[in-house]
C-alpha cells in the first residue's frame, strides 16, 4: 500500500502551520508549513475520499481526524497506530 508521507506531502512554506497529535503513541513529528490551497494534498489519489491513513518517517497511522482553524492558520492531523 502506497501511503502519503507526512515530511513530504506540504511545501514548508506558507502561512499555515500543520501539526501532528499522536492519539496513542508519545512521539512528535516536526511541525510543517502550507499554502491555503495545498489543502487538496489530502485527498486520495481518486478524488474521491480524503486520506485515512499516512506515515510520518515511513511509520504508518491512521487518521482520526482533520481540524481546521482558520483564526489561527493551523491545520491539526490526529492520529493513532494502526492496529
């Protein structure tokens, strides 16, 4: 199974800040930088569903959750290990 990666999947650059929260797990993962419209890197190659699992250095997670909060330009992805 091909799975986006974290590191690798937003630009680094823009105004908003994309962080990780890990459900279940105690590690951390840098957090990065995106552009407004980069939004769509979190859709499934077929458009037709957004990503539901991804690594973050090569270690696969589910997501549990997207949060946007446009007042503070953050983009949150919570996550769990796959079972």
């Amino acid at each position: 199974m091909n799975l986006p990666e974290y590191l690798v999947l937003f630009s680094n650059e823009g105004t908003i800040d994309v962080q990780v929260k890990f459900e279940d797990h105690e590690g951390s993962v840098a957090t990065r930088k995106m552009s407004p419209q980069e939004i769509s890197v979190l859709i499934s190659n077929d458009g037709t569903k957004f990503h539901t699992r991804m690594t973050f250095d090569d270690w696969p997670f589910a997501i549990r959750k997207y949060e946007i909060d446009p007042a503070k330009n953050k983009l949150t992805i919570v996550v769990r290990k796959i079972l």
